[in-house]
C-alpha cells in the first residue's frame, strides 16, 4: 500500500426501471421516480446484514485500501449502500472541483453528482484555511490548519468526495489575486493543481470561482484562474516534466466549468468585496485568453435543491449538514429549509462538441463502462469494448435483480463482474497498447474493481473492524462482538500492544452464501517500516469454515517507527507555503497511519479484501465512546506555553522564569532529565532537572534564568529531554476539540526572549472577557499586569470595581451570549470610571455611542502599511510610553480586521492605514469618554502581534488598558 485513502461516503439508490441498456446519464432524468421505488422497497423489507456495515465498505471506496474512519454516516451503510454502489459500477463519471479554502466547495453539486448520479467526485482545496479564524478554540496557523482539514474530511463524507490538498499556506485575507501570485508563486500552485489532475484523472473540472473580481478574495480568484489553466497544463507532456519522470502520465480533462458569479451589476459596474471598490464589468477567460465585458452566461443548471426521496433530504441539505462540521469558522451551521435551489455553471472551454445549453456536465462524454475503451488510441479495440460491455452486462443484472431483504443474490453477478474486471486489466497489460493508453485504461478499471470489491463485501455482509486491545479480549468465544475497550489513543517508539482484528460475515444473520470462505487475516504497516506482530489467537475463527470472530495479535512498535506527523512543514507562519517532506505524499491529506487490520475473502473466484486503520477507543465528557486512529507519538514530548516572550527592559537584568512542560506519551513509566540550551554566558537554575512521569502524565519545570545580557533582540532557547539513549527537542500537540478527529501538531521546543521598553500603570488590574481564544492574557502578565479571566456569573453579578480595565477578547460577542446580557453593566463600569477595551469582533455589538462595522467590515491585510496617528498629542499615546508609529514596525499577519464603518461624534478615531488602493481606514482605534471612563475600541491585530513578542503590540496595549490612571485625569 502506498497510502491511506481519506476519502468520503455516499448512499446509494436501486434502479428498478427496465430499460438497463440505456447509457447511464440517460438513465438520470428517471432518477426521482425510480428513487420512489426504491423507498417504498426499503419500507415493505426488513433491513439487510448489510446495514451494519462501517467504514471499510463504503459506496464511495475508489481503491482498495484500509479506510481511516471507525464507523460512516447512517446514510451510506446497508441497503442504500450498495444500490450506490451499483450505480458507480455503472459509470465512468469523474469530476474534480478546485477551490481555495475548506467551505469554499459547491457541496450541493458535489453530493448530486456523487450521491444522485454516480460520479466520481473529488476536491482539490488549494490551502488547509491556516490563516482563518477559530471559533472552537485557541488554535492558529498551522494547528488550525490541521483543524479544518478534518473538519473538511468530515464534510466530504456528507457530499461522497475525495480530498486533496495543495502545498500552499492561507497567509490570511488577500484582497487581489496579484498579491496571491507573489506570496505563493504562480507556477508552484499551478505545479500541485496539475499534480492533482494527474493522479485523480478527472474527465471534466469545475471550480466555485471564476478568476476574476466577483470571487471576493485573492485565493479565491487563483483557485479559478488554476482550474481553467490547468484544463490544459495537464495534458501537456512539456507542463512540468519531472512530474512524467517521476510516474505520472499527462491528462486532459475534456471540459471545464466555473460557477456563475453571484453579483449584482450596477451604475458603477461591479463592487469588489476583496477592496470594496467599484470595477468595471470585465472577466478574463484564462482558457483563450481572452477579456469579455458581459457577465458569463449559464450553460448547464445544477438542481441542488432536488429533494431524495430515500434519504427524505435534499442534495443541498446533506451538503449543509456536511458544511456545518467545519465549525471553526462559524461555531457550526443551521439546518437548512427544504426547498428548490438551482446553481449556474459556465462553461470556460471544451475538447467535446457541445451545445449551448447542456443537461449535464457530461454532455458529450461517453461515462458508460464501454467508454473506458476511448482511453485506447490505436489498434483494434473491439475486443476491448466487448469485454467491458459483458462487465456490464453483469452490473446491469446485478442492479435489475437487487433485492434490499437478499443482497446476497445479487453476488454471484458481482463476482462475475469482478473476474471479467481483473482479466481484462491482465489482457491489457499484455496487449500492444501503448504504455500511456494501458496506464490510463488499467487505472479506470482498477476503480471498477475497487469497487466490485465493495459491492460484494456489502451484498455479503463483510465486515472488519482492527481495534488495539488488553489482553482480557482474547477470550472472547461467542459469535457476538463484545463492546470495545478504551484504551489509550498513541504508542510511541519501543512500546507493546495488542490488535484485535474483529471478522464479521453474513452468518450470524443468516446462512452463509456458497462458497464464501475467509481467507486469511493480517496486519499492515502501510510506512513499510516492519513492526515485528505475533498471532496469539484466533477466537472464533478456529475451523477452516469460521467466517466470524477474531485474530488477536501481539505488535512490538520498532524504536524506529515512523511518528504519526504532517508530512507537509514549515519553518514559521511567515512562509506562505509548506515544505514537503515526501514527494509521494504530494497532494493528500495526510500521510498514512501506522497500522491496518485486514481480511481477505474468497468468493466465486474473486478475492475481496477488507483493511482498517487499527482504532483505539476513549470516552470524551458528554459524547461518550470515540474511535480514534492508533498514532505513534515520540517518548517524550517538550514544550513551552509559547514560542516567544518579552520581559520589560526595567527587569533586564532580574531573573526570568520560565516553564517547560515534559510529557510522557510512552505506556510505562519514565526517568529522566531536562535542561535548557541557552546562549552563551547565560545559566539557569536549575542547570538540569530530573523528573519521574507516569504513562501519560506530564511535568512543568520552572528554570530561572540569569541572563548575561538581554536587549530587543530574539534570544533563543531549547528545551531537551533525556530519557535512556535519547533526546527529545520537539512539542507535540494534539490539536482538535471533542467530536473532531485529532491531529498533530510538532514544533520544536524553542523559545525566544527579548526585552522590551513597555511600562504599566502601577498597581493596575485587568479583567478579561475571553472570547473564542487568544494569548493576550498571558502577554499581560509577563508583563507584570495582573489577569483575571471573567466568568459568566461575574459578568451578570460579580463587582467589576475591582478592575481598571476590561478586556473584551477577540469575537467575544460571538462566542459569549451572556456579553449581550451584560452590557448594561458593563456600560455602567464605564460611566463610573472604568476602562473597556474591545478588540475586534465579527458583528455587532453594543457601546456606550452607536458605531457600525457595515455589511462587509474592512481589514487591512498587509502588515507593512503605514499607520499614521491622527493625534500624537492624545493621552493614550503619551503614558506610559510614548507611541510612535514605529510602534506599527514589524508586524505579523496582517494590520487587523473588522475596521469600523462609522461612528458617533464622540468617538475619536487615533489612527489611519490602509492597504494599496484601499480608502484611508480610521475605524482601527477610537475612544470615547463616557461619564468618567473610557471605551476603546481596537480592530488591530494585537492578538497576533504579542504570541510573537513584538514590541510595539505590547507598548501599544499597556497604554490603552491603562487609560484610567493617566495621570492628566487624577
């Protein structure tokens, strides 16, 4: 196996209406009424064997590989399961849909075409959404990039696609597709779409966006202008040689769609929502190359809204349901209405006679099986089309003679299909074709036989389950699986487990189909990197007629596992790009996990294989049970709470504190010692520290430091574990939050201390509203200012006296209701002498004087813009320290977001940016007075700026949080 597929589900209907020989997209426009059918089959018909099957027998399987998942969603398991099934064995649709961020995608059509029409779908998503916002946690950059690649993963299941990825980074909002091209380079970005096309070889692409100014984002205009390029980079062998080197062959696509923009065109011509400027009507046609003045025009309709009668949703509806787990951006969705919903899409060129109006993307394209036999461009390739018409011959009788109460009938057919399949792809190899005409018509049929082999696991009601296990489970003697165990989710290196690949068959149900027999049993490391396994039992499958039960197994994990890692780094969040750490990897989620289960089945002269990523179980607080993939985790793993801090220049020369937390992720018990690399001339005390930690436990040691010297400059510093023959540098994080599958995140155990001249208001004391999360509390306190996070209850009731400031975290208003609730009290804090600070929000809040953010707020996305203080003089500039615009130096990220509109008269606006083109942007920091306090309002990116350590964030927000002790006001 060269990798894990993390690929998505999709339910399936039984097609019941005669005419079988009718080619397949014909066959669509009966899609509702053969779907009645169906449902009313699936009503009068007890549920089959099959309706307990999980992840490893899914419609959507387009390989034979051990699936990542423990259980699929309802609507893909049973019955429905294997009527889709059914319907992709029919056809040879592909489609691919690029787009730049996770929910970009057009899931609605996505799941039309995957769940309603059979199509092989897949999605390249040019960034991991690095550089958006996180309304579930405290995560950022690239742990939140891990985030919304699983939140994605979760979402394709919904629609039924595939996933892929490009190496590039989200650096944020990007308002021109001009800036994209320089922080990302046209050419590496083309590099990894063509990449993509030529794995997946997709008949048509389509993308959301158009390339142009209606996209409403940079990243999202290049995803456009990719999908029309690469319609015609890929097929050509001089586009990126190295790539045919390596293994790939050139492959065209034959048409390519973009969505219809959604704009309204007006006196002005069109309002770009990247700038919020007026354009001109203009779209650029990336295909010929040429500019039009008229807006695009719809040739073909996407019925999105169409309702599924067995799914009793709409395509639009699961799609949402799907868009809802990304939940990181917006806290998750709302159900959506059922109700009609149609999408236009433009076509933007073509290598297939069309029309101007099209009922389908395929229009033109032959998707029946027989179509593969086109992949052929010389010699005589009836023979090649017979064959595949008797593959379908069989599909066809197979799908007329499904039966949801005995799917086991319908097997003799599947394996039938599944022989024909396997010797044709033999036939070819040895045929007279040329290596490019066989690669391209083995890897369709490879496909089919992927997917015979799920058809037949569903119709005979296969299933296997690979689970890490104590030793009790060994046992286990009765035909009916015990419930799985919770044990711990890693191993690391030199640590011992045991693996229970769980076999279930039809047999338990009901009498087993003729001639199956269970083959064999066996684990898998897909890395290749050897781990020595031992079988200690077989409960259940102890006769040679057994097609249920268990094989336990004993699993020593090598002291040179390969870690369960990202295969895609990067130095820091300032590159907008990752580095990949293996080229084969290119282009997939992730790297393959550590361990697989498999079964093997013989049926009827077909081999049916089934594999699953070995999972372990945890119970998480109100969900209850998880599965989780098994992952390999270093010994030990160190870090600091932050990869940066300052220490005021007042304190240079006084010792600094400074935590490093030890993990042990190994099953026993560890000794050993820590210590710190520091620069030269410096000492700690301790110089080293030893520690004793249980099997997942972990330690935080405290060092102070005595520095030598210590001034504006980074001053790096590495924490090193020892334990036994090795050293460990590296934090591991899991990144995730409960109902997400986790990921992992490592940086290296570094920490860079500066000193920064910021002084504080004496005796000052802050109360924080934190939001969805953000590191500005403990940027306050190394600072010396005291921090008290605000609960709910001291929101509605506590004395808010105690404080000279209150912080409002970033979307605050969001995330905490019970801010709403209490801004009365907060209003009345301010009127009473009280300091309130809000940073930037995402919509609408109360203040003590009317202020609006507007339909679309503004951001300044260049972090380099010039800031000019409209009033030097103002007492927020002046004390404690004095406030330059050198202050704006050297900023990360981005200047900030959510850049007031408008504003009462009492508000006063201290500052002015704005990016190229931009109109002068002052709603970034105003004040206002308000009886005998202060409220501030702040869209800048602060947040940002102090995990980082620049000195100009801090000095900027001790000054406002220290508004009420300005010694003009005493």
């Amino acid at each position: 196996m060269r990798h894990l597929s993390d690929i998505c589900g999709n339910p399936a209907y039984t097609h019941q209406e005669a005419g079988l020989t009718v080619p397949f997209r014909e066959r669509a426009t009966s899609l509702i009424r053969e779907r009645i059918v169906a449902a009313a089959l699936l009503l009068a018909c007890p549920v089959a064997a099959s309706s307990a099957l999980h992840a490893q027998v899914v419609p959507w399987r387009t390989q034979i590989a051990a699936s990542p998942d423990a259980q699929t969603l309802p609507e893909d398991r049973g019955a429905d399961g294997l009527a889709q099934t059914l319907r992709k064995l029919d056809s040879r649709a592909s489609l691919m849909m690029i787009v730049a961020h996770p929910d970009d995608e057009d899931g609605g059509m996505l799941a039309l075409e995957s769940r309603g029409l059979g199509t092989r779908t897949a999605i390249l998503t040019l960034t991991r959404g690095e550089g958006g916002q996180n309304a579930m946690s405290a995560d950022s950059y690239d742990a939140l990039g891990l985030i919304r690649t699983n939140e994605l993963l979760l979402a394709d299941q919904y629609s039924g696609t595939e996933q892929y990825f490009s190496r590039v980074a989200d650096y944020g909002f990007s308002k021109t597709i001009e800036e994209a091209h320089q922080q990302w380079g046209h050419d590496r970005v083309l590099y990894d779409v063509v990449h993509a096309i030529r794995l997946y070889r997709p008949l048509v692409l389509t993308s959301v966006f158009t390339g142009n100014i209606t996209d409403g984002h940079g990243h999202h205009q290049v995803s456009g202008e990719m999908a029309q390029e690469a319609f015609k980079a890929a097929g050509d062998p001089s586009v990126f040689p190295d790539q045919i080197a390596a293994g790939l062959l050139p492959w065209s696509p034959l048409k390519v769609y973009e969505r219809v923009p959604g704009f309204s065109i007006g006196p002005k011509g069109i309002f770009d929502y990247a700038t919020n400027k007026w354009a001109p009507v203009r779209f650029y046609n990336y295909v010929d190359k040429q500019w039009s003045d008229t807006v695009p025009t719809a040739n073909i309709e996407i019925p999105e809204g169409t309702r599924d009668p067995l799914l009793g949703e709409s395509y639009l509806q699961i799609a949402r349901e799907g868009w809802s787990m990304q939940k990181s951006q917006y806290g998750g969705g709302t159900p959506l209405l059922p109700g009609p919903f149609t999408v236009s899409y433009h076509r933007y060129g073509s290598l297939v006679p069309t029309t101007e109006k099209e009922s389908s993307f395929f229009d033109g394209i032959d998707t029946s099986l027989a179509g593969i036999a086109s992949l052929a461009h010389s010699g005589d390739t009836a023979s090649l089309v017979a064959a595949l018409n008797e593959i379908h011959q069989h599909v066809a009788a197979a799908t007329a003679a499904y039966s949801p109460s005995a799917p086991a009938k319908i097997a003799p057919d599947l394996a039938a299909g599944y022989r024909l399949t396997q010797q044709l792809i033999a036939t070819v190899n040895g045929s007279s074709l040329s290596a490019p005409d066989k690669t391209n018509i083995v890897h369709e049929l490879t496909i089919k036989l992927a997917q015979f082999n799920t058809a037949l696991a569903e119709a005979l009601g296969l299933e296997v389950n690979a689970l890490v296990t104590p030793r009790t489970d060994i046992g286990a003697t009765t035909g009916f699986p015990s419930s799985p165990a919770e044990m711990p989710t890693t191993v690391s290196p030199g640590s011992q487990i045991d693996v229970r690949v769980h076999v279930t068959a039809a047999e338990p149900w009901g009498p087993s189909p003729e001639g199956l027999q269970l083959a064999r049993t066996w684990l898998e490391n897909p890395d290749g990197d050897h781990w020595p396994v031992t079988r200690i039992g077989s409960p259940g499958l102890d006769t040679a007629f057994s097609l249920s039960g268990d094989a336990v197994f004993h699993v020593e994990v090598p002291h040179n596992a390969q870690l369960t890692r990202p295969y895609f780094t990067r130095p820091d969040f300032s590159q907008p790009y990752y580095d990949i750490g293996d080229p084969k990897l290119l282009n997939l989620p992730f790297g393959p996990w550590p361990l697989a289960g498999w079964a093997e089945f013989h049926y009827q002269g077909a081999t049916i294989r089934l594999g699953q990523v070995v999972q372990t179980v945890h119970r998480v607080h109100g969900i209850g049970g998880v599965y989780q993939p098994l992952a390999v985790l270093p010994q030990l793993s160190v870090s600091f709470a932050a990869s940066a801090g300052v220490v005021p220049e007042a304190q240079e020369n006084a010792p600094v504190p400074l935590t490093v937390t030890v993990r042990n992720n190994e099953q026993d018990n560890t000794d050993g010692d820590v210590h710190l690399n520091l620069p030269q001339g410096w000492t700690s005390d301790p110089a080293e520290a030893r520690f004793h930690l249980a099997s997942g436990a972990a330690q935080a040691v405290t060092f102070t430091l005595h520095p030598t010297a210590l001034d504006e400059k980074a001053w790096p510093i590495q924490a090193v574990a020892h334990t036994g023959n090795y050293d460990f540098s590296e934090a591991v994080d899991t990144v995730g939050y409960p109902g997400l599958k986790p990921y992992y995140l490592y940086r290296p155990a570094t920490y860079r201390l500066r000193a920064v001249d910021v002084k504080t208001a004496p005796g000052i004391r802050v109360g924080y509203v934190m939001g969805t999360g953000d590191d500005v509390p403990e940027a306050l306190s190394a600072i010396g200012v005291p921090v008290h996070l605000l609960t709910d209850a001291e929101l509605a009731s506590g004395d808010l006296s105690h404080y000279d400031a209150i912080v409002v975290g970033i979307r605050a208003y969001s995330s905490r209701p019970e801010l709403f609730a209490a801004s009365h009290r907060l209003m009345e804090y301010v009127h009473n002498g009280g300091t309130m600070l809000v940073q930037y929000q995402s919509n609408e809040f109360p203040a003590p004087y009317p202020l609006t953010l507007g339909r679309n707020p503004e951001k300044v996305v260049n972090e380099h813009d010039p800031v000019t203080l409209l009033d030097p003089a103002s007492p927020l500039f002046a004390w404690p320290n004095h406030i330059t615009a050198a202050d704006f130096d050297n900023w990360v990220e981005e200047r900030g977001h959510s850049f007031l509109s408008s504003w009462a008269s009492q508000y006063t606006p201290l500052t002015e940016t704005h990016d190229p083109g931009q109109d002068p942007q002052r709603g970034g920091l105003l004040v206002a007075h308000e009886g005998r306090g202060t409220y501030i309002y702040l869209s800048f990116a602060v947040y940002r700026q102090l995990p980082e350590a620049v000195p100009g964030a801090y000095r900027l927000l001790a000054n406002l949080i220290s508004a009420s002790k300005q010694p003009a006001r005493h």
